[in-house]
C-alpha cells in the first residue's frame, strides 16, 4: 500500500473550514486535560463545551457539531453520560471521536475501550500502543505512554480501519491517518509536546472539531494532525521547556493560517 | 432609567478591602475551570479553596468568607454538595454568587439553575445569553457563549435583579451590574478573554470574592468585573495570543494597584 | 535532635535516579491540580496517570512506580478507588504518598485522612497546619492554606513519623524532611510559589516519582523538596509575578540538571 502526503491545498481547506465554522464540540475527556482541551479548541478556532450528566450529554450531542469521547479517566458514572452522548451524536448524524488512552493495559478498561468502538466512531485516534492493543497486535504501553513507534502501528491502524470503518490515526513521530484504503502520513512536529499532559489528547477534541466543519473525515483527521505538528514546531523555535512550550503551542494554533498547513 | 459608571474610588476601595482581607472563597465549579479558577483567586488577593463532597460542602461554607456555585457541569452528586454549600452560605449569612452557565440550553440543566436562582444568591453573574433565558426573554447562547450583546440583556438583567432581589451581573463587551434599580457600567476589556476558557467563569469567583470583602454587593460585582477588564486590557498589551494572553493576564490580576481600578 | 542539610551528592543522585528510571506515578489527587500535577511530573522527568475508577485503580497501582493520593477533594466514589490503590500499593510493594490536604478543617475530612495515615504510606507531605494536625497539636490551617510555619510543626512531624513509620514532609518557607529520627531541612524557594495553585500537591506527586526511583524514602523526599524550592527560585529570577511564574517554574524543573540539586 501507498503511503499520501496530504496537499497543501486540502489542509488548508481544512482549516479554513474550521475557523469559518467555528463548530461546537462536546468533550466528553479525561479529568485531566479539560483546560487545555477546551483552549486548544479555542484557539484553533473551535468552540468547546463539557456536559458531562447523563441527564443532559444526550441532548447536548444532538447540538453540537462534533463530540469527543476520551478514555483517560472513566468511570461509571461518566461511561453513561458518554453512551448517551455517542447515542444522540449517531442519531442526529454527528461525527464522533474515540480517544482509546491507555488501550492495553488494564482488562476493565479495554472492556469499556472495546464497547465503544463498536458503536462506529467517525475517527479513533491514538498512539501506537493503543491502536496495536485495539488491533490485536500490542499489550499496551506505559500507563498513557505509548513504548512502540507509530509506524509499528501502521498495519494495524489499516486493518482496524478496515474492520470497524472508522478512520484511525494513529499518531506519534509520524501521524498516519488511513480510512483502511488511503493512508496519509504527518511529518514535522517535535517530541517536546509529549512533556506537555494534554497535546495527544487534545488533538483529538481538534480531530472533532475538523471533523464538524469539513466533511471528509480523512482529510479532516488529517489537517487537524498537521495543524498540531505545525504548532508545536512553531512553538519550539520559541520554548527550550516545556512550561514555555505549552504557552507557544496555544499561541502558534491561534496564528497559524490556512496557508501555512502545508508542507 | 440611567447607568452610572462607578467610581475610582469606590473601585479602589473594594480592591483594598480585597488585598487586606484575603477572603477564603469556596468554589464548586465545573471541571473545566478549576485551575484557572483558583489561579485568579490567588493572584486577585483571594484564597481558593474546592471542596465537592456532599459530606463536608455545608460546614465548609460556614467557613468561607463568599461561596461560588457555577453550573457548568451539574451532575446529581455534585448538586447535591451545592445545596449543602448554599444551605450553609444562608445560615451563616455569607455571600454566595450563581453562575448560571449555559442557561436557556438544555430544560434538565434550565430546571436546575432555577431552584438556584430561587434560593437568593447575593450575585448572579452570567452572559447576554444565560441573563436572557434567565429572565425567561431570550432561548439560550451556542453552547457556553452567548449570542447575543450585554447590552441585549440589560432590561432582562434590570427585570431579573428586581424579581429575585439579586444583584445580576451581565458580562460582555460591557459588564452591566445592576439591582434592579441602581446599574454600573464597566467598559473596557478585550475580545482576546473570550478565547481563554473560564475567564467568565473565574470572574464569578472574583465577585464572590468581593463580596467577601466588601460589605455593598453591587460595588463589590462592580469591582470585580472593573478588575477583570483592567488585567484584560494590560494583557493584551503584552500579547498578541491567547496562551501568552492567560499567562498576562493573571499576571495582571495581581500587579493591579487598588489606585488603578477606575477609568 | 540536630537538624542535617542534605549533601549535594545524595540530592543529586536521586535526580538521576529519576531521570534515569523516567517511573510511572499513578496520582489520585483532587480535582483542581491534575493538570499542573501531570505537567510538574513531566517536567521533572516521570511519567505521569491518573487511573480514577474503583473498576481498575488498584490494578493500575501494582503497575506504577509510585503512587500519590491526596486529599484536596475526596469524596465516596473516590475514596473507594484510593483505597484499592493503596491495597494495590501495599500488596505489589510500591511506596505510596499522603497529602492530607485541610487536615484539622472539618471532622468528615479528618475521619478520612486518619484512616490512610493508618494504611502507613512511605510519605506523609503536608504544610504545618495539617501535620499539627494529623499529630494532635493543632487545629487546622485557613482553608488548604497553612496558618503556621513549618518550624512550628518540626516537633510535630518527627512524633507523627516515630508513630506512624511514614517519612513525614512539613514544607514552608523551610521544609523539613524527618523519619523520626534523622532530619533534614531543605531551605531557599520562594514565597511566589503559594500564588499558583498545585504548586505543593504537586511537590506531593514529585515525592513518590522520587520514591519510586531511588530507594531511600527520606532522601527521596529530600531531593523532591530540594528540586521544587530550586525550581521556584530560578522561576522568581525570571518572573515577578503568578502567571509567569508558574510557566517558568515547570520550565525549570525541565532545565535543573542533577549536580544544580545541592545548595
């Protein structure tokens, strides 16, 4: 199989979608990244909002433009705001995104991880632990971390695409996105987004986000990886730590034009 | 009937009663914003202090000098700490401040913020949207932000104050604070707050904080929302980005002289 | 008793320690710092999880280095997974911290913590209004902020560590660092670093990355406090004022390298 670089003329299509939408996404995520989920959305252009009752994240999905649903800390009570979230997005044609964090390690959780990728996600994206563990092929990673390369993930990013037809993009060095058919791979970036909590899963609520605003959700998956490979080179040229870099990530994701998605 | 703007003087004064008091507020907030949330607090002049549980929301009330309750992510458990809280902020005659997030969206969640605003916040503090819906004259924002103006609202906000004997802050490009009978405008600010989350959020953590320290409510709002336009334009001052922006402006939050306050 | 300055070689081998293992620390902490908890973990050289649910906490603890449960924000649910963690914990052999935030507050919170100081944890981390309390010599702090200094808590935490057998950590302007028998005072920091929340409950999180790298629990606190008061004085010389500060005291905690750890 051929392996893409997505054009510069799509991601930037992409991304002026995004911020002509401005699309409302529903973050399901983990208790640890909501600041800064929520602040990437805004500063990409999104506009981010947690509901997170089972009373109200139903018709709340239904709303919105796009929803996240993010395994990093579940719990039961949660896992039901989540079903009904997943519900109302499938039935009122939402895109939806899975973030399978720590997929692989714990048997409760790859329980509940397994349940909801059944339910048809537009997009699953994760690290190369996580979309092995998903795959069949990997035992998990290091708690949230993932110890495989991407490109170790990437026959079982495309069988997992093909069973489930969700588009997986699994991200790591290189982000490959693939719809089991095409593949595109993401360069660039820097590995200091990994000292940051919160960039892996953050892209994720900015794969929703695209998602709500363009309609191919391979290419949407696609641009929102590079828009986030764009913005942490961005930010290292400016920040030698990781406190620094968090700051400039925020800024380079609010400066960064269309135009400048492309290679 | 006419809108006053307040004067430096009683501005600066509640600033000092702030600084020399260093209320304790107890917040319960939503999951989003509670580490900007207490990051204001405390580079405000104020001491933070979250505690959830329904066990121990009540007597920690009787403890705290003003109270916060914000519905941006209700949930059963969590509603039941926030009566035990606001029981306990009315027994013991302390301030508490109602921040009706995303009102006017969802009937469970517009059924909830009602019994609040029933059991006579001293402040409630919101955008053109939730002040709108509150009022029962306007159907909700897009998500957590508002559709519509402050100015919009300003009827609705004169008309709630009088009904419910709250003093009703509503926030935007202009704050309006009224009771009813006496309103302030505060102008200022900058559009750049809107794309850091819980700036909003934090501000009525800020009013509960004043009026913690400052005996006159609306003086107290006033102020509150005179300091968060203040840190807001010297931020923008020092950044042209909303990560740089959060970092400026709570730094401005504490570098603010009481002598600064008014226009 | 005397009190020892810890030598510069200790402190600096349990750095590499923790640069060299990289350990998983598996945090139940409360609701406000998780981001800046992670963050600060990441920074210093750990790898950070938080594994919330009752369904799978204790299984996470026996595959993490370390573990941390602290007390800002307990509630029933979360009690139940902290102590499957501590059970986890205990059975695997792993070290784990208390932070018993507010100890002294409110009798609930303090029935709670009594119970975890009896599960004997590797550490107890607190400020001295919360070790005067856990060792029945006070009454409890101003909300989660310390009304005393830490000296005046150094008699109190050596008779908490003779009894319990944990470490016991009462930080301040001075921290001190006691088994009960050997104590070690770490000076220098700054006071800015009671302005950004998280700052101590993440000091707590450094703790047991450091235990969980290098085996002896009283250098290992040592060198986490000596880490934390470096960070915040490199972060002060850059920075006057909250936010700035904050951004510049996970920069540094990037940036300190070993052989920088003793005085």
């Amino acid at each position: 199989m051929t392996i893409e670089t997505p054009s510069s003329a799509r991601l930037s299509c992409a991304l002026s979608d995004l911020r002509a939408t401005r699309p409302l996404v529903h973050c399901l995520t983990n208790e640890v990244v909501q600041e800064i989920t929520a602040n990437v959305l805004l500063a990409a252009g999104a506009s981010p909002a947690m509901v997170v009752a089972e009373e109200e994240a139903g018709t709340f999905a239904r709303i919105a433009g796009g929803i996240l649903v993010n395994m990093g800390t579940p719990f039961p009570e949660r896992l039901r705001a989540m079903r009904k979230a997943v519900e109302g997005a499938r039935e009122a044609g939402r895109p939806w995104v899975l973030d399978p964090v720590a997929a692989g390690g714990i048997p409760w959780r790859d329980g509940v991880i397994r349940e909801f990728v059944e339910l048809k996600p537009a997009v699953i994206r994760g690290n190369a632990s996580e979309i092995l563990a998903l795959a069949g092929a990997g035992t998990g990673g290091k708690g949230v971390d993932s110890t495989a390369d991407s490109s170790d993930a990437l026959e079982a990013a495309r069988a997992l695409a093909a069973r489930t037809g969700s588009v997986v993009a699994v991200t790591g060095a290189v982000d490959y996105v693939t719809d089991g058919t095409r593949t595109f791979a993401i360069t660039g970036g820097d590995p200091m987004a990994t000292l940051v909590v919160g960039t892996g899963c953050s892209l994720s609520a900015l794969v929703a986000a695209f998602c709500a605003a363009h309609p191919n959700a391979l290419e949407a998956a696609a641009a929102a990886c590079a828009l986030a490979k764009r913005a942490a080179e961005v930010a290292r040229r400016k920040a030698d730590a990781p406190g620094s870099f968090h700051v400039a990530y925020i800024d380079a994701l609010y400066t960064i034009r269309p135009e400048e998605l492309g290679a």
